[in-house]
C-alpha cells in the first residue's frame, strides 16, 4: 500500500490521545502497555522541557490518531558528558506504511530537538524485529559504540575473581572482589529505598567520581525513575546514615514490542572513600532480590564497547550481550 501523506497532520500529542495509543501499540505487540503510556504521557504535562510526545492525525478528522512517537532527553549516560535524546516508542497504524508515515513522525521529532538544542537521537530495537530495524536503517540510524547487557534477576556471585584489577580505580562502581578480610558483607551495609531528599548526595558522589557535576541530568532521572517508572526500585546504601552509594534503576513494562516485564539499571555510583568495601556488590545483590521478588525476569542496561573496565564489572556481576542493537543518528 502506498502511503498517502498529504492530508496528515503531526502535533504533540495530549493525555486524550491514550486510548488511541495504547490500541496502536498494541496492534502491533498484542499486549496493552495501558500503564506504561500513561506514565509517559503524564511525564511530558510535568516536564515538557525534556520529552517530546508527537503524534500524526487523520487531515480530515484531527480528533483520529494514525501514529506516535516517544522521545526523552538524556546525558551523560555512565559519565558521558553531551547532551542527546532516546526515541523510546513509535508506532503507526497496521495499515498504514512505516517507511513514510513513520518517517514523517520522526522528522517532526528531530524538528523539535533541533529546537531544544538536541542534534542526536540513540535507540535500542530488538535484533529480530526487522522491520523497525529497516525503518531506522532508512531513516539514517547506525549502529552506536554502545554495548546492550542484560542479566537475569538471580542471585550475584559472591566471588569475582575475574575482575580486572584496575577495575576498581577506573570505574564509578565499587567492585565486590575488592573485599577484603575487613570489607563489609552485604548485610552489614544498610541498603533502603532512594527518596527524592537523596539527589543532592548522588550528585555528589557522581561527580567525585566523574570530574563534573551532572545536576540536570540525575534530577531527570530519577524523577522518572520515582515517578514515571511503574515500581520503585532505585536503591541508596549509607554507612552511618549517611549515604554513599546509589542504583538508580526503574521497570518499564516493555518498548518496541517487548513484552515481558524487564528492569532498566540506568546508573550506579559509590563514593570513592567507600570503594572496596563491598558497597556496589550490596546494591547489585539488593536489586536483584527485590526485582525477583517483583517477579521481573531481568535488567537491562547499556555501556561504552570502549570502555573495557566498566564491560568487565558487567560481565564479573553477571551480564551478558543482550539480543538488542543500540542505534545512534546525528542531525
């Protein structure tokens, strides 16, 4: 079928555009992600500045939804500095052709960004899901350096040998194979839920570790990982009482079809006078035991293919390749 563009209309979207949605996504994923678009459509009323919610309407029927798309700005990920965006949904009627509706959508995304001083947009798609994925080659999307690594929710190894011995100094994540004999074992540091109170100290600790202060970039997130997320599960460590280190994580009930319930670890730090005393492995073994007891299969997260100490604190903990491809476009 070829796809008539001429008499459709793209504007952002409006949370009354929910139930149009939800039954265009699920179409095409045959399941209903009610819960996870609401989220998202509530995040662009509270914080316009930083999501980009774009919608494409039948000419003669402005009030008919045929397509969407989902952007969110982020920076910095894991100490990257640079600002950018993640095209976290699109979808378009089953009859309608992705390549040219689809496009459309996504060239008003990038309209938007350009105007919000954003010229790069990243994604990850399923390897298998070949039509999105020759959509997004279309459009002008390449494979990014970053790797895609995942983990199912079971216990962490308390051993890690395997670790590279530089690890710890170059990484933001304390390594649990430098515990020594007078190191902390996991019940002897207080893990809790994060509370917003706790932003101003990860902060802190990020920059400690990274050189710079990334303010905007860990308000953003864990506003969506207390709020917009569908369960709390971002955790702070304290020695003391005072806190030293931090997982921000957040479960999402699937993007771009995936259906399955699966956690996304977005950072972790610990503060450098804490490094080696156990303080990561606690955090990593406490959200792997909530998120099984949630009953979520697994947690996804991203790193720099370059950045060979932080791939190898992945894989000692338990990580492995995901059948997921991250994707990077410059405009």
């Amino acid at each position: 079928m070829t796809e008539t563009l001429e008499n459709i209309t793209v504007k952002p979207l409006s949370p009354e555009d929910l139930d149009a949605v939800v039954a265009i996504d699920k179409a095409a994923t045959g399941v209903s992600r009610r819960g996870y678009f609401e989220k998202r459509l509530m995040a662009v009323i509270n914080f316009p500045r930083d999501y980009v919610f774009v919608g494409a309407y039948d000419g003669d029927r402005l009030d008919r939804l045929v397509g969407f798309a989902f952007a969110k700005l982020v920076s910095g990920e894991f100490g990257k500095p640079g600002a950018c965006a993640s095209l976290d949904a699109i979808g378009v009627e089953a009859d309608r052709g992705m390549q040219g509706l689809g496009q459309k959508i996504l060239d008003e995304v990038e309209a938007v960004l350009r105007r919000k001083g954003v010229s790069q947009l990243t994604s990850q798609i399923n390897w298998e899901q070949w039509p999105v994925l020759s959509f997004f080659a279309h459009a002008g999307f390449r494979m990014a350096p970053g790797i895609v690594l995942t983990r199912p929710t079971s216990e962490l190894p308390q051993h890690l040998e395997d670790l590279p011995e530089d690890a710890m100094d170059e990484v933001d994540f304390s390594s649990p194979d430098g515990d020594a004999e007078n190191a902390l074992s996991n019940d002897r540091v207080p893990v809790r839920s994060m509370t917003e109170d706790d932003l101003g100290r990860i902060i802190s600790i990020d920059a400690k570790n990274t050189g710079y202060e990334r303010s905007d970039y860990y308000a953003l997130r864990q506003e969506e990982n207390l709020t917009h997320s569908g369960i709390r599960v971002s955790l702070v460590a304290e020695q003391d009482g005072y806190p030293v280190g931090f997982i921000m994580a957040r479960v999402d009930y699937g993007e771009f079809g995936r259906t399955s319930t699966e956690a996304v670890m977005d950072s972790i730090g610990v503060d450098p006078g804490y490094h080696g005393k156990g303080i990561g492995h606690a955090l990593m073994a406490k959200l792997m035991s909530n998120l099984s007891a949630l009953q979520v299969d697994s947690v996804r997260t991203e790193a720099d293919w370059n950045d060979a100490a932080l791939v190898s604190y992945f894989s000692a903990v338990g990580f492995s390749k995901a059948q997921r491809i991250a994707l990077s476009k410059s405009f």
